[in-house]
C-alpha cells in the first residue's frame, strides 16, 4: 500500500511537462562509485524499451552530456519533493538503493532497484519482489562487489516488468 503522496500541484507540473514524451518514461538513477553500474548499462536497457529519464541532480548530472537520448529531468529537481512528485508521474524507476527506490516503494510505483550482497534489511525480498515495498523487484548481486549479473538481468527484468504492466492495463 502507497503510503506518501506527492505534493498534487508538483505532480501535475511533471504530468504536464512529460506528457509529450513517448512511454513508458522510464526514471534512472546510477552510482558512479560503484564498477559496473554506470550511466551507459542504464541508457541501453531503458533507451531500447521507452524513453528514459535521469532523476540524477549535482555534479552527477555531467555524465549526460555523452548521452542526448537521456531526458535531464534532474535539472527541474530542487529538493526532494520534487523527485518524489517526478517518481509519481514516471512509469517505472530504475535505481541505485538511494532515496528515489524508497520512495517509489512509499509511492506504491513501479520500480527496479539494484542492490549489494550483503544488502540492507529493508531490501528483503520474496520471489524478486520487496517484502516491504511490493511494487519494487530487488536484483541483488550474486557476489560482492560484481555488478556483472545485476546488469545482465536488468533489461530482461525490465521488458518483463513493463509487459507485466502493460498487460494490467498500465502505460
């Protein structure tokens, strides 16, 4: 069950500001410190399935300059209010364990996180999905340190989660 709402004036701005853009519009989020979860593994899996979307804000957001299919949508994100009210709006968030997953699992939206082997307690999952956030499949690295297998999964777990929705009748 949602638990948070967006701000309703905040979330109908990014209704009105994204709704040109073909879907599904898919949210990013990478971590740059991590090896193999960069901004290119991300671009292709979310570029060949809709239009992707980064929620990145700050000096992260240099790293889009390499990709102009990438839409910047952190640069409308001042405070987190914002990101939650981008959250809302977008089809499908696919992210780091950050701020953005939680608060997609707050929303009850759509989302891929990917997360370390020894991951946190509030990433707990059963049959790929979070116990505590049920709209949020966990991909969980088989071995420390290797991101290899989570970046392998993302864009089939990606097209099966957005098949999924389509399938129930969402965008």
């Amino acid at each position: 069950m949602p638990y948070l709402a967006p701000d309703a004036g905040r979330a109908e701005a990014w209704r009105r500001a994204l709704a040109a853009l073909p879907g599904p519009r898919i949210g990013i989020l990478w971590h740059p410190g991590r090896q193999g979860v960069g901004l290119s593994c991300l671009v292709e899996a979310a570029c060949a399935l809709g239009t992707p979307l980064s929620l990145a804000v700050g000096g992260l957001r240099e790293e889009l300059e390499a990709y102009p299919d990438v839409i910047d949508a952190g640069a409308a994100i001042a405070e987190p209010q914002d990101l939650l009210a981008a959250i809302a709006t977008l089809d499908i968030v696919v992210v780091p364990d950050s701020l953005a997953a939680h608060l997609a699992g707050a929303l009850g939206r759509p989302a891929l996180v990917f997360v370390p082997a020894g991951r946190h307690w509030a990433w707990a999952e059963r049959e790929g999905r979070g116990i505590w956030y049920p709209s949020v499949d966990v991909l969980t690295q088989a071995k420390p340190g290797d991101w290899s297998d989570v970046m392998a999964r993302l864009p089939i777990r990606l097209a099966a989660r957005l098949a999924e929705m389509a399938s129930d009748g969402q965008p």
